[in-house]
C-alpha cells in the first residue's frame, strides 16, 4: 500500500524500510545495552538474523516483542487481564484510554489484543519529546508507532493536527487496523483521569465534509479503563509535583522521561487489568446533530470519562487511599487490616525513594494516596 508522503514525518516505518532500520538500532551501543539486559547471553548475529526474518512491523511484534511482553507481565505483575467482550474481534477500533506509563499502557494493549482473537495489534499515538534519542525512535517506528509532534506554535500545530487527524482515518479506513491514543496530553499524574476535548477536535479535523458526529463514527471509538494496582511511577509522580511546586518554571528533562519509562517498564504492577467499554458509535447517534460546536466535544469528552471511570477495577489500596485521606473507614468493608499494615509499607517504601532538596514528606504522601484514591472516587460517582 501506498502511503500519502504528507504522513512520512509522523508514521511507521514501511515494510521496505525496515532492514535499514533494524541495522541502525543493531549498530547503536544504547541498543545493545537493552539488548543485553533483555536477551541476556544471545549472540549479537541471532538477534540481527531473528529481526531481519521480520518483513512486517506486526511480524517484528509477534515474534521479537511479544516474547518479552509476556516477560514482563510474568515478571512484574500478578497477573494482566483483559475483557473486550462487547468488541467484535473481527472490527478495528481506536483505543481512548486513561494514561499510567508511557510504554506499557499501549505495549500491553497491543499484546491483549492479540491474545483476546484480534489479528493485529495497534497503532500507537507518541509524542515526539518521549523520542530525542535516535535510536528510540526508530525502534517506537518499526513497533508502529506514529508520532504527535510537540512543543510547536499554534500554527504550527494547527497544522500537525490536521496531518494527525487525517493519518487516523487513513490507518482506519485504508490500512485497516487500530489505534491507541491516550485520553490526554501526557499522564494524569493524580489519576484523576479526563479526556481533553482537545484529542475529539483534533480527530475531528480530518475526515473529509462529514459532520462531526460522522467523523468520530469513523474512526469506531472505544473507551479503554487501564487499571494497574501499583503503579511504579507513583513516587516519580509525586516528586514531581513537589519540584514544581516550589521550583518556578521546573519543566521535566528528557532525562527524566527514560528514568520514568524505565521505571514504569521494570516496576512491579501487581494486578494490571483493561477493560473495554461499548464503541461509542451507538451513543453518538443519539445526540442532536444541531449541538454547537462549542459544547459537542465536552459532551463526548464527558461520555468517555463516565465510560473509563465505570469501568475501573478497583483494588484494595484504591478503597485504604480513599479513606485515609477522607479520615474515615466508609469503604471498611473493600479491605482488611492486613491489606492496610501492606498499603502503609508500600506507601513508605515509594516515599524513601524520593531524594530531593527540602522533601516534604507529608506532602507527597498525600499525592500518591490521592493518585490511588481518586479511581475509587471517579468509579463511585459514576456508578451512581
């Protein structure tokens, strides 16, 4: 298939250019660093003999990313579930998901799909400031990856937008596969998880003549609720808001995002499960096609939060987090005294990660309970 050059900047890797791009990663000293840490003792040769066998980019994820996959949640979970039970294995959607990690949230995705009788994976929704290293981006583009380009003037990314927007219906319609994109620009560090209009309107701004309604019709949403029950990062998060509390302008290194992406990669997760809701095309038959521009997006923004934020699993730690910070026992009956002497160690444990200049330890101990209490608060108001 042909792809239009307006998206060359932004999409994955070709099938014709992978050989080179596999021979780019395999002469990088970064790349064999995780090379050796991943398939620790495989001779360099195999490795480039195993991923040049890959012709395709879902080749490369099946036999050289999926093995790894399955790794990680051996290693660093208790388990990952996945329930697409009211999707149809045979259609394609596009994922809108709240955002825990960078890597694993759409990795795992990818690999449940696979798992629950897709036959393919995603194609994954990344913003550039994630890939200043080389050698990260071309391997984010063999695992199809396409790019959303960041830190740009408002015209520029007027611009940017409409190439993305319209890269998504070409993914949809012509190379038929899904999509993953996160609900909003970077992590919701506090867990309290809301779709930036902004994502509908850009998806919005491709598709041809259609209303807006049409548009999204096309591109088959689905909300997506990732729930990890440790999240590894959870101390990265908070120390981060202190830093930017008492630091004016403190603005995050791309130092910081690898150790973030290491951290969530190589990080216990305990129980991890993803839960899709309906395709939202039904629902949106059901709004008024005269609804102003101006509120349509909120609306459906506000659809897709109640989706996510229903379709929570909840653990033990959400329900202990909430009442600690309500100074309460209201949600007594979700956990036991064991559970909360487990909650209070994990809690100190993340804590003494943390070293920076005047820690203020209360402080972030009230952002990473409020990281875990307010799932249990969303799922509560929406199951009102």
């Amino acid at each position: 298939m042909k792809v239009p050059v307006e998206f060359d900047e932004i999409r994955p890797f070709e099938p014709e250019e992978l050989p080179q791009a596999y021979d780019r990663l395999l002469a990088n000293p970064q790349f064999r660093q995780v090379l050796n840490f991943v398939l620790p003792g495989v001779p360099l040769e195999m490795i480039k003999e195993k991923m040049h066998a890959c012709k395709t980019n879902l080749e490369f994820q099946l036999k050289f990313c999926y093995g790894f996959l399955q790794k990680l949640v051996d290693t660093y979970t208790n388990g990952c579930s996945m329930d697409v039970s009211c999707l149809d294995t045979n259609r394609r959607y596009t994922f809108v998901s709240n955002h825990r990690d960078i890597v694993i949230d759409p990795a795992f995705l990818g690999k449940g799909l696979i798992d629950k009788g897709f036959n393919t994976t995603c194609e994954i929704a990344i913003g550039d400031n994630l890939l200043s290293l080389p050698w990260v981006k071309d391997l984010v583009r063999i695992d199809k990856t396409f790019i959303v380009k960041r830190g740009l003037s408002p015209r520029e990314t007027l611009a940017a937008s409409k190439v993305m927007s319209d890269y998504m219906y070409f993914v949809m319609e012509q190379k038929h596969d899904n999509m993953w994109i996160a609900q909003r620009e970077g992590r919701a560090k506090d867990s309290d998880d809301r779709t930036q209009p902004a994502i509908l309107k850009m998806m919005a701004m491709g598709g041809g003549k259609d209303s807006i309604i049409e548009k999204l019709k096309r591109l088959h949403i689905v909300p997506l609720a990732i729930s990890y029950e440790l999240d590894p990062c959870d101390f990265l998060k908070a120390q981060e808001f202190q830093l930017k509390r008492d630091i004016p302008g403190w603005k995050k290194s791309a130092q910081d995002d690898v150790v973030s992406m290491q951290t969530g990669i190589m990080g216990y997760k305990s129980r991890v499960h993803y839960q899709c809701a309906p395709c939202i095309d039904d629902w949106l038959d059901t709004l008024d096609p005269d609804t102003p521009k101006t509120k349509i997006f909120d609306i459906i923004a506000e659809h897709i939060d109640h989706e996510i934020h229903r379709n929570y699993r909840l653990y033990p730690f959400n329900y202990i987090a909430l009442d600690t910070l309500d100074g309460n026992s209201a949600h007594a009956d979700k956990y036991t005294d064991e559970d909360k002497t487990a909650f209070d160690k994990y809690i100190a444990g993340q804590l003494a990660k943390i070293n920076i200049e005047n820690k203020d330890e209360a402080y972030l101990r009230e952002r990473i309970l409020t990281m875990y209490a307010n799932p249990a608060r969303n799922f509560i108001k929406a199951s009102e």
